[in-house]
C-alpha cells in the first residue's frame, strides 16, 4: 500500500450529509476528501488533481451526464458512483458512461475503505 | 481489376442460449434487422463455433447450464474465451442483478470489460437490436461503406490471395472465413476513408506483408499510406516493439503508426513516411541498389546509417564487456559450448558441403582440418573450421562491445528508398537493444546474398579475401580488376563499413565478430533434411557463408597465433615493441599513427610515472619537427596533447571515458599505467 496521502472528491450535496461524514471516516486513513457540488466539480477537477472522484447519485439527477462530462474532462480520472437505492440500470448506464465502480451507500467503512482502496490500486487509463 | 463494391463480410452474431425457442425467434427478428446469426444452444456449441466460424459480436446468455440456479454464472465463462479472442459480447439474462452486472461491464485494471453491454430478456427484441447496433458502431468499427480495390499487384487478385500469402499452410475450409476476417480488419484500419486501393507488396515476411496502399477520403482527397496486415502476434510483436523503441521519437524517419486494429486472427498497421513526398515512388532498397550506380547507392547507404538508424542507434547506447561466446547465445540464440551443439555443428558443416556438391558446387570441400576451396584455376585455398575457431581460448576472452537500439533484420528489403535517396525503415520485429555492429553487418551481408547476382563462389572468395585486408573500418578497399558488379558490391560495402567505423570506431575486430555470427546464423538455419528443396541459388548463399565464416576465423585467430611468440604482457595488458613499432593492448594488435605511437612509447618508457605535459610536447616536437621555436611547442601541447590523447584512449582503452591504461595526473600530465613496469625498457631513450 502507497503511504503517499491521497486525494478524493466527492461531488454531491453542498452541505454535510451522515453517509459524507461516515465516507470521510472510513477514507481518513488514506487521505482527505473534498466536498463540492456538481455545479463547482468541473472547476476543482481542473485545478486540482484528484486520485478518487465519488459521485454521489442520490444528489444528482442526471448522473450519466455528469459521470460523461468528467470523463471528457479529465479522461484519466477513476470515477466511483455511490447510490442509496442501486439499481442494475443505473448501474449499466454510469459503467458504460466510463465509471470504475458502483458501490452501495450501506456498505459498511471497512468494506468501502476496501471499494476505494480496490480502485486506488488500478492504474489510471 | 476486379472492385469490391459490397463488402464480403455481412454483420454476424454468435447468438449463445440454451432456451431453443427463445433464441429461435430472437434470431428472426436479428435477421430481418441485417444481421447474419450463427446459433449456439450449448457451451460446447458456442466453442465450436467460436474454433471454426467468423463472427463480429456474441450475444451470450449468462446461466447456460440451470436457469433455475442464481449462482449458474457459466455465460460468464464463455465471456472469458471470446475476450481472448477480442470478440465483443452483450449479455443476456433473465435475472438481471448488480453482481452480475459489476461482473460483466467492470472494467479490468487493463481497462479491458467481460462484456460490452447488458440486456435484461424480457425488455423485447428491440433492446436486443439497439445494443446491437451500439456494439458495432462502438466496439466492431466496420467501414462497411468502404469500397476495396483489389488487383494492381496481379498477386492480390482477392482478399483470399492475400490470406494464402500470410498464411501458406491455411486449410482450405478455413479460407473464406479469414478472407472475410481479413477484409474486415481492412475495413477497421481505413475507417474514415471512402475508398481503398491496395497496391503493391513492398515485402514479405513470415505471417505479414507490408504492402503500398492508397486511400481516399470522402472530400476525394488522395492519400498513400504503407500497410502491415498479418496474423495477429506478429503484427502484435510489431506494434510492441514499435512502441517500445520508436514512438517517442520526434522528427525521426521511421514510420509513423497512424492506426492499428486487430481481429481474432488478423491484424493491420497503418504507416505514413515523414517527410516522404510521395510513398507511389519509393521503392525498396534492394531494388536501388539493383537500378542505381554505386556513388548513388552509397549516399543512400550513408542516409539510412546516420540518419534514419544512427539516432535510434545513439538511444541508451552503452559499452558492455561480453565474451564472443555470449554474443554468439544473444545473436544465434543457443549456447555454443554444449556436446549437442558441437555435434549439431559438426553435422551441419559436412551437410552444407554435400549440399553444395548436389546443387553443382564443386569448388567447396569439407576437411577434416576444415574448408578447402579449389578455384577453376587449381588453385586451394585451406581455412579453419569455424567450429574450431569458436573453441580457441582467443576467442573466449572479452571484447567491448557498444549496446543501442537497433533495427535487428536490416536485409534491405525492409528499407524504403526516394528519389531524393532518402531512407525509411520498416519491420520493426526484431528491434531490440542489442550490439550496434549487427545492423551494419547485417546489411552488409544483404549486399553479398541478395543484391550482388553473380553467383560464383571464386569471385566472392576474392572479394572476402580484399575486405580482409582492411585494417581498419574506414580503409580503402582495393577494387582492382573486380568485374562492374563485385567493384558496385565493394563499394557499397567500403560505405557501409565507413559508416560503421564513425559510429563504432576503426577497430576490426569487433566488426569481423559479428560478420562470422551474422554468417554462421545462414548456416545455422540450413536444414539437411529439406537439402532437396534448396534452389542452387540458396544453396550458393550456404555455402558462402560457410566459406566466409572459415576465412573470417582465419583472420580472427591469427592475432592467437602471433601472441604464442610475444611476451604475457600482450595478452593481458598493454605490450608495446619499439623494433617493430606494433603495439598489442589485452591481445589484440592497435594500429596506430607515427605519433600516437611516438607518444605512447615515451609514456611506455616511463610506465606508471607521471610525465609532464609540456616534457611530452617537447619530445614529439623535437623528434617530429627539431627546428620548432618554443612558443611552437607551447602552442602544440595546448591543441595537440588533448586530440592526441584522446584518439589514443579510443584505440587502446577498454572504456575510452574511464581509461585505465591512460590516466590524466591533474596539473602535471598523464601516467600509464601497467601492472608491473615493462622489464624489457630498462633504459629511457
């Protein structure tokens, strides 16, 4: 395991949510996490340089849209997509859109921190 | 010339279901959308037909072997086979869910799917067909629209002539399938093009052909491109090797990959030529060579040397110190001091000459001391076996050898040449970092088998024998009295051996190396059981090699031979002989000018002391010129001393930038230094 200090971003709501602080507990061990809007995510990924972008489909409506766009812009990012309620079709859809993983919001932190780590180890297309 | 307006591949599916009924009417609606649909209701069918028919994209369903079973995920399985295969597959199910979803459309760390898309059963023959169409538009990329000429080589009449020059042993079941493979991957790599002329082969090698292509947009703009198609891990090897060695190069003048595709046999390079005005016009340099004089030959010897390798070449070179034994594995690629490869040699050798004699080759004997030549002039010629030569202690010592990237099958027929003689090289296969000498001798070697026609083995043998009286690389070549065609050769050779000496330095020895590897590897690949199947002319080719790898020894071991008589020293160190003016560093004998030698023997004298710079001046003035004014032999110690020493570290030193014999002593001079001082100079002249 790197012991560098990663970066995350979750793009979702504008304030805190239990599932974001309960996200930032279990990813503390590997690095910070950055909350953002979708409307802000398109200028912080510009300027910054993220290991882990995390979608959050319960605050976003059009989420293959949004998962497209930041694949556009950044085509080498590792995008995750967490929902409350999966489903395979949107699944699919955020997948095919070009997103590393779909993950479950109810997971518990030790199997979400596994999810992250799981994708950290890739290396970036 | 015949013109492939429809292409003669249709959209095909591998439709995979053990539900008989359900796959039966899907099929229907598949076929009435355009489709060609190959039908599989077991995994064993599935494989069959993925063994022995041709298909675009698989439909799969996931539980093949108990529909009432959520962990049957054998549909999963067969993903894997036709992944290999490079084969896209929709998958099929009945019980859609996240785990076998994540499964199939995850991608791998590679970036590389199970599956391309995912289709619940029971969303209609529609969705089916919409993800069908996606995964061709997506994933297959055929330019169906695409119209193939075929014809203006009157080899390639057809696609199938082309299948039948990549692969000769094909069954002729398989033909049309690959010959639809084939036409696809064609129709894959000129993707945005309207319409494709395929020209002329340039070259053909085992499993591919690079071939002169013209294409045209659809705006009927004209574009001529060089095109690899072939089996697909040759052409794999070759996109690798490209990879690895070329494509970072800027304002290089090898091909550049403009588009790559690949099926489950087949696959295809497409090559543009920087800087080439028009690819309709360049041809092969075998081909220069046979329709150009030799000045103009070597100007494009020197072009292809220098400018379109020598950058590669320069690219992470390195000295290495490597026995000849451990060239010989690298080069032939088998260890040379094992019984069964001195037996093989042995055999090889005798099989060679009884070769020769069958095909009429007459002047060429085996001996048990080794090869006699008998010219038509009576005349015998006797050289060593070259399996002897290679056991010779001489030869296991260790030579400095210069590492680069280099292009590993220089034969001339993959170097493309214009009008303007400039050069571009192809077939990126071989290239390796490997000993820089090989691209030089071997095309050297190319010249001497393939371009110089004459096949007399008394006419080669005196051309060997006038290269072997080079002393060094960048020599003049005695052509006197050479037919046109062997003075054109040497020429030519003189070039290429003036090019190798600017890159690798004068020195023979390492350059006669690798010509008697490059040589033995020709015989190596001789084979006594096909012997009847050699025309006379490939069996002439065996035995000049053989030939000349028993004069290259001659040459080699002579050295080994001298150095009985001479003191230790010159075997192991430096040994430098005032009477005789030669001078042996770690047994081989240095040529050097009359006042390199001057400055070495003053050093020599004073071995392992520290001579000063202007002392050093003074001697080679007042011994070179005595009636220099002192201000002169200032101004000679400032500018000679340095080139002097300089050239002198080149020719003597193992590693010219950390000498070891030559040492600078900071503010005085330089030192040699010896092991021990030479006892035979007692006394400082």
């Amino acid at each position: 395991m790197s012991l560098r200090l990663r970066h995350f971003l979750l793009v979702g709501e504008a304030t805190q949510t239990p599932w974001s602080l309960s996200l930032l507990e279990a990813l503390a061990p590997l690095g910070d996490l950055q909350l953002v809007t979708k409307v802000e995510a398109a200028q912080v990924l510009s300027r910054d340089r993220y290991d882990v972008v995390i979608v959050d489909a319960g605050a976003i409506s059009d989420i293959r849209d949004l998962v497209d766009r930041l694949r556009r812009q950044k085509p080498n990012v590792r995008i995750v997509v967490a929902s409350a309620s999966p489903t395979w079709r949107q699944s699919r859809e955020v997948l095919l859109a070009g997103a590393v993983d779909y993950i479950h919001k109810s997971l518990d932190q030790r199997k979400l921190r596994a999810r992250i780590q799981g994708v950290l180890d890739r290396p970036t297309s | 010339m015949m013109t492939g307006e429809k292409a003669m591949s249709e959209p095909t599916v591998l439709f995979v279901d053990n539900h008989v009924d359900f796959l039966d009417t899907r099929a229907e609606f598949l076929e009435q959308a355009g489709y060609r649909v190959l039908k599989a209701y077991t995994l064993g069918q599935a494989k069959q037909q993925l063994l022995n028919s041709y298909f675009h994209v698989a439909v799969v369903d996931i539980r093949m072997e108990d529909d009432d079973n959520p962990n049957d995920l054998s549909g999963l399985r067969l993903c894997e086979d036709l992944a290999r295969e490079s084969v896209p597959v929709v998958l099929l199910t009945e019980f859609p869910g996240l785990d076998s979803m994540g499964r199939a459309l995850r991608p791998n760390p590679d970036g590389s799917r199970l599956a391309v898309d995912y289709v619940d059963k029971r969303d209609g023959p529609q969705a089916l067909i919409q993800r069908l169409e996606s995964a061709f538009q997506n994933e297959v990329r055929i330019n169906w629209r695409l119209k193939i000429r075929w014809g203006w080589d009157e080899n390639l009449r057809q696609p199938h002539n082309l299948v039948s020059l990549i692969d000769p042993d094909l069954l002729w079941e398989y033909l049309r399938d690959r010959a639809e493979e084939l036409e696809d991957v064609l129709r894959k790599v000129f993707f945005n093009y309207r319409q494709l002329t395929i020209g002329r082969i340039i070259v053909r090698r085992r499993g591919k052909l690079f071939l002169k292509a013209v294409a045209h947009t659809s705006q009927g703009r004209e574009e001529w491109f060089v095109l690899l198609c072939g089996e697909r891990h040759e052409v794999e090897n070759e996109r690798n090797r490209y990879d690895d060695f070329i494509s970072g190069e800027v304002g290089s003048r090898s091909a550049v990959v403009v588009s790559y595709e690949k099926a489950r046999h087949f696959a295809a390079v497409l090559y543009r030529l920087p800087n080439c005005a028009t690819i309709e016009d360049v041809v092969p340099f075998v081909q220069f060579y046979q329709e150009q004089p030799a000045n103009r030959v070597a100007v494009v010897v020197r072009d292809l040397l220098t400018a379109s390798l020598g950058r590669r070449h320069k690219d992470g070179m390195e000295r290495r110190h490597v026995s000849i034994h451990k060239l010989y594995h690298e080069w032939i690629g088998k260890a040379l001091n094992t019984p069964s490869s001195r037996s093989e040699w042995e055999v090889r050798l005798d099989s060679v000459c009884q070769g020769a004699l069958s095909a009429g080759i007459k002047e060429l004997e085996c001996t048990s001391h080794g090869l006699d030549l008998r010219t038509a002039t009576r005349e015998v010629f006797s050289y060593p076996s070259p399996l002897t030569c290679l056991s010779t202690s001489s030869l296991n010592s260790k030579c400095s050898v210069l590492y680069g990237i280099i292009q590993g099958n220089l034969d001339g027929k993959n170097v493309l040449v214009d009008d303007a003689a400039l050069t571009w090289v192809l077939d990126f296969g071989h290239m390796s970092k490997a000993p820089l000498v090989r691209d030089f001798v071997s095309l050297e070697t190319a010249v001497k088998f393939s371009m110089l026609r004459c096949k007399n083995l008394t006419l080669y043998h005196d051309l060997e024998r006038r290269l072997l009286a080079q002393h060094d690389l960048g020599e003049a070549v005695n052509a006197e009295g050479l037919a046109p065609d062997a003075e054109k050769a040497l020429t030519v050779i003189g070039e290429i051996r003036s090019c190798a000496a600017d890159a690798l330095g004068p020195e023979m020895n390492v350059y006669l190396i690798g010509l008697l590897l490059q040589m033995l590897k020709y015989v190596l690949d001789y084979q006594p059981r096909e012997a009847l199947r050699y025309t006379r002319g490939e069996m002439f080719i065996f035995a000049y090699a053989l030939l000349s790898s028993g004069m290259i020894c001659r040459r080699l071991t002579v050295p080994s031979e001298r150095l009985k008589h001479l003191p230790p020293r010159a075997a192991t160190s430096l040994w430098l002989d005032e009477s005789e003016k030669q001078v042996w560093v770690e047994g081989r004998p240095v040529t050097l000018t009359t006042r390199e030698f001057k400055f070495l023997a003053y050093l020599y004298q004073r071995a392992n002391e520290s001579c000063e710079r202007s002392a050093i001046a003074e001697h080679l003035s007042r011994t070179g010129q005595p009636d220099l004014h002192p201000s002169q032999v200032k101004e000679l110690d400032r500018d000679l001393l340095n080139s002097l020493v300089r050239r002198l570290r080149k020719k003597i030193e193992p590693n010219p930038s950390h000498p070891k014999y030559i040492v600078t002593v900071r503010g005085i001079g330089y030192r040699l230094v010896l092991d021990e001082a030479p006892v035979d100079i007692d006394s400082h002249t």
